[in-house]
C-alpha cells in the first residue's frame, strides 16, 4: 500500500512538472523571429513573444518568463510596460519573471522624450501654443493614443480632440499636427506644459490582485513610477537596477503633479508580505523648480501596508523624497 502511495505521489509530481511551462519574450529576435500571435503552447526559446505583456496575458500558475536581452516598451500605450492583474502563483511554486541575464532586460518608459517639450511651447496665437515635435508621442494628453503626432487617434472620455487645420482649433484640448509642429487649445502655457511633461508609460511595472510573484533582473528606467505593487500579497522585487524615474521639470505653478517612486508597495493596507531585496535604486525624482512643489514626493521605495521586508538595497540620489518612505496613513505599517 504505501509503495502504491508512493508511486502516485511521483507521478502526480511528474504530471505537474510536465505542465509548467517556461516562456520567452525576446524583442531583439535573439533565437527567432518573434511575434506576439504565439500561444502559450507554441512559444518557445526559437519562436518567442516580442512583448513582456503577451507571456503575462497567456501564462498559467505554474509558468515562468525569461526576457532575453533589449529594450521593452509601452507598445500597446496603455501607460504601463506590464501590468500584471490577477496574477497567482502558489506558496510551493513560485512565478517568475526575470532577464535572462542581469540589467540587460531594460524595461524603457521613454519619459526623456517628454521632458524636451516642457520648455519649448510658445504662444501661437490667443489660447493656442505651439511646439516642435520631431520623434514619437506615445501617450498624449487626455488619452489621445499616438505612434507619431501624424498618426494620432482619439480615445477616452475628454480626450484631446484631433482637428484638420489650425484655424478649427476652437475648443479646450484641440490640437493639430502639420510638418513637425503641434498646435494645442488650452487656457494657459503653464498648463500645456504640465499635460505633455507628465505623459510617458507611468509604470514600468504595475502589479495587482496578485500573488507569489518574484520580479527580477532588470534594468527600468525613464517611466514615472518602477514597480507598483497594490492589494497584493508575496510578492518579491529581487535585483532590479531603478533608476532615473519621473525626472521632470515641474513648473511651480502647477496642481496635482503626479508623484513617482522607485517601488511603491501598495496605496493601502491590503498589500502584505512584499519583499524588496538587492535593488540599486538611484537618480530618482522631479527636477528642481526652485518653488515648494520639489521635495517629499518621489521616493525610492514608499511602503504602505503590513508585514514588508526591505533588505540589502542601495539607494542614491534621491533629492526629491525619501530613500524609504513608510506610509502608514490610515492603518499601520509594519516593516
């Protein structure tokens, strides 16, 4: 009986083992052509998914997902790199998702190219101001959706309105592309300033209703925010270089500036039992304005929530906020 036991104890191991799966995402096309129309099935190392966002949407519980050298985006505009939405491995078995190889998976919010707009708008005429535009605009004002201000298209509720010529150019957040210049309807420069410098994927990676989750290995860099971990449980950020996030002009007369943080562990107290180990996390936060608006916002790790582990990291240059912020505002936070 027990040699019976024993027997369908391995076999049911053997069964497992042949379900779980390893994933690649390899943008480079390093062993193959990739291509995000894989399935779960037919991935593999020689036929990898080009995104990091395609190997989250098809894997399962048991699976991992290795992502081979390059820079990855925010390709679908959604202003996240990845975003990882109930997301469950187990306490026996783990998810994973790492570089290959250390910092040389580099997850890229390309916030850089939006802060060479915040000092070049001038007033073209009454409300309407101008700037030279002459790369890409990933995720414009007021959810208009862009692979290049020629190509842009609407969406969400009070988006930013395309029109045909810039005589048309009648209502708040109207605008109009032609030969490498953007024409925009709003009430003040200051305020058009604000709407293009605080585009960009906000999120490098942002996790949710998650759990038993390890992220490692990467380089991020150049978005708002690195990794956000919110009503999560076990999650495990191990490795990452962070670095240069949310590194904006903000004007002193702006409102409601967004913040940035290296990691961010939760905005209640439903995240639990979050480690953060061995990050280098540096260069982080706005840009001084000379005005009251330049500290106390943007931290390398703000950790709210109970039961955290935050061990063997190295933090520099946070000139804008805290090296650790515990953010116990409502309920307590323990470390």
């Amino acid at each position: 009986m027990k040699k019976l036991i024993l027997s369908l104890f391995i076999l049911l191991v053997l069964i497992t083992s042949l379900d779980a799966k390893t994933l690649y995402v390899d943008v480079a096309s390093i062993g193959g052509a990739c291509s995000d129309t894989y399935t779960n099935a037919t991935n593999s190392i020689t036929q990898p998914f080009c995104s990091i966002q395609r190997g989250v949407n098809v894997l399962t519980s048991i699976d991992d997902i290795i992502v081979r050298n390059g820079t990855y985006t925010d390709t679908d505009y959604d202003g996240m790199i990845v975003n990882i939405n109930n997301i469950d491995g187990t306490s026996g078995d783990w998810i994973r998702i790492y570089a290959e190889n250390q910092n040389e998976a580099i997850l890229d919010g390309q916030l850089s190219n939006f802060t060479r707009l915040t000092g070049t708008w001038t007033q073209y005429s009454g409300n309407v101001y101008s700037s030279s535009v002459a790369f890409p605009v990933y995720y414009m004002s007021h959810g208009a959706v862009c692979s290049g201000l020629s190509t842009c298209t609407n969406g969400g509720t009070g988006a930013a309105t395309k029109k045909g010529s810039i005589a048309t150019l009648t209502a708040d957040h109207d605008w109009y592309y032609e030969s490498g210049t953007v024409y925009y309807k709003y009430g003040g420069i200051d305020t058009v300033r604000q709407i293009f410098a605080s585009d960009g994927a906000t999120y490098a990676i942002y996790m949710v209703n998650s759990s038993y989750v390890k992220i490692e290995g990467f380089e991020i860099k150049n978005a708002r925010s690195g990794v956000i971990t919110d009503t999560s449980n076990n999650i495990n950020v191990y490795r990452n270089k962070i670095h240069d996030l949310n590194r904006i002009q903000y004007y002193c007369t702006w409102q409601g500036v967004g913040v940035g943080f290296g990691i961010a562990v939760g905005n209640n107290y439903l995240a639990t039992d979050i480690t953060i180990d061995s990050n280098i996390i540096y260069n982080n936060g706005r840009l001084p304005a000379s005005c009251g608006n330049d500290y106390n916002h943007d931290h390398g790790v703000y950790a709210y929530g109970d039961r955290h582990t935050i061990i063997n990291n190295v933090f520099s240059n946070h000139l804008s906020g805290w090296a650790i912020a515990p953010a116990g505002l409502y309920h307590e936070t323990n470390l």
